[in-house]
C-alpha cells in the first residue's frame, strides 16, 4: 500500500512539473516577446512537457507540428456543381444581357405591329380635327366666319354662326355652309327654292329676316320634295329657332307628335298641334308663327303675321366644289 502511494505521489509531481514555475506575471519585456511569439509556436515550444503534448493530440487537426496542414488547408475544395454557372465559365463575363428572346420580339411585332399603326394613324387624324377646330374657333372669334360661307349672307353675324355650330349635329359640325337659295340672289319664288334645295342633298337650314329684325327659321332635310297631301317629313334633329328674345333660342321636338315640317308646293312648314311654328306662304312674302305641341315653342316672329325681308337656305358640305350658283 505505501508503495503505490509513492507511485501515485511521483506521477503528481510530474504532472505538478509541467505547469508554470512562477504564477507571477512576466516583465514588460517577456510579455512583449510573448505576444510575439505565434500560438502554434507556444504550444509546440520544446520548453513544453508531455503533458502539453498529451492535451492537444485531442485536438481536431492540430498535432503540435508546424509543418502538419492547418485546419484551413485540411478543408476539401467545394465541387463546381456548387458554383454558379456562370463561374464555371471563363467567357461570363463577354456574354452579352439578353433582355429578350429574338423569336419571342418577332412575334410581339407581327402581333401588335398593325395595331399599333392603326392607333398612330388614329392619333394623327384626330390632331388634325383638333387643330383644324381651334383655328376654325379662332378664326371666327377674330371675325373671319365669312370665309367658311360660300356666299355674302344678309342674316348671319358672328353672334348667330357661333349659335349655329353649336346647334347643328355633329355631322355637320365643322363643315362649309354653301348658300343654295337666297330671295336677293335668285329672286322670290318657293318652287326656285325647291328646285334649288336639290343641289346638295343633307340637313340644311333656313333663315329667315322679318321685316322688324327677327331671325328665325329652322333645320330640315333636303331635297325638299312636295307632298299633294299634308305628309309630314324631317326626323328628331330637326329643330326650330329665333332671336326674338334677344338672344338666340332653339326648340327641339318635345315628343308630342312627329309633327316636323310639311312640304307642299304652296307653303313650308314647321309643328303642329294647335299651331305651326313656323309657315311660308308660296310668294316667301308672308308667314304666320304661333306656339306648337311638336316643338314647345313661342312665337318665332315678333307678330303671329309678319312679313318677310331675306330668306336664305344653306346646305353642308366637307368638299372643297360646290354648286354652281
């Protein structure tokens, strides 16, 4: 028993050996060398026991060896699959960004290629229209209105073509007035009206002056063509006007009847039920007004009779001929 406690006392005092012989701190200078000194240096340093050496054989990759790999270069290398594609290529960086396929672009053309024609075509036509209506608009504010009729007009001012564009339909709207019948240019005679009315088929519109300064008339549909009975003809665009009331009026049909104008070789008509708005006699030196059902309107003219100064009617046209006069 005393043998192998001093057995056991002389292996402790063996591993007592390899620990430090002073646990004071070194001096400035040793501690400078010591932080000089690398890890795997200090470790493996011959002044160390075997004890040191005993410790770090349990250790992953380190032997005490400085020429034994370190535990970066025991690492194996990463397999390429592992890389980006584009890594494992020496030409990556040439290859040119593809924002499309070429097929992919050639179908998109030939798909909205026609299309896109189509709205650009459309877009240039409607700058057009734009710009021709604001220099027409600015044209007739400056007083130039005259140079989209065809003739001198007795009747109409600035005041009452702005009045008339407004009131027209649309699709008529920003076209050139052609004067087909006036009583001072082709004398007084309904059945020269009719005839006249002929020359250019469409929407036309009379105007007509009395003799206290009333204008007033209305919109219908040429050719006029007589009727031997009373038939009544036009559609709903058809409407009735005055300046009576110092201003500019027009009356559209109410939907009471279908009353629109009449058309006889001895008299030209406006509305029905109670009244006509507006009649001609056959010479165009007479007419009566009163209120009717058909437009809802009141007396075009300043008297129930009047008598007529100027009577015109102007037809529509977007074509740059016209009727011979």
């Amino acid at each position: 028993m005393q043998a192998w406690k001093e057995k056991l006392a002389e292996k402790l005092s063996r591993l007592l050996a390899d620990s430090p012989t002073s646990p004071s701190s070194p001096s400035p200078v040793a501690r400078s060398e010591f932080h000089a000194t690398p890890f795997t240096e200090d470790l493996t340093s011959p002044k160390r026991s075997s004890f040191s050496s005993y410790v770090l054989s349990f250790l992953p990759g380190g032997t005490g060896n400085p020429n034994s790999p370190t535990f970066e270069q025991t690492l194996p290398p990463l397999p390429p699959e592992s890389l980006p594609n584009r890594w494992n290529s020496d030409e990556w960086e040439n290859k040119p960004v593809l924002l499309s396929d070429s097929e992919n672009d050639n179908k998109n053309e030939n798909r909205y290629g026609s299309k896109f024609e189509e709205a650009l075509e459309y877009d240039k036509k409607l700058r057009f229209s734009n710009d021709y209506e604001e220099k027409k608009m600015n044209s007739l504010h400056s007083g130039n209105y005259q140079k989209y009729l065809s003739d001198k007009s007795e009747l109409i001012t600035l005041d009452l073509f702005d009045f008339f564009e407004s009131s027209l339909p649309s699709t008529i709207k920003g076209s050139h007035w052609v004067l087909l019948y006036s009583t001072w240019k082709h004398g007084i005679s309904l059945r020269t009206l009719l005839r006249r009315s002929a020359d250019l088929p469409g929407p036309s519109l009379l105007i007509v002056g009395d003799s206290k300064g009333a204008i007033f008339g209305g919109l219908l549909d040429c050719p006029l063509k007589p009727t031997p009975r009373r038939k009544y003809q036009g559609t709903s665009q058809t409407f009735v006007y005055t300046t009576r009331y110092g201003i500019p009026r027009l009356f559209r049909p109410t939907g009471a009847n279908r009353y629109f104008y009449l058309c006889l070789n001895d008299a030209l008509a406006f509305g029905g039920g109670g009244n006509f708005a507006l009649c001609l006699d056959e010479d165009l030196l007479h007419g009566s007004s009163g209120p009717s059902e058909t437009f809802g309107n009141e007396c075009l003219a300043h008297d129930t009779e009047f008598e007529l100064k100027n009577l015109e009617l102007w037809g529509f046209t977007y074509l740059t001929s016209q009727p011979s006069n």
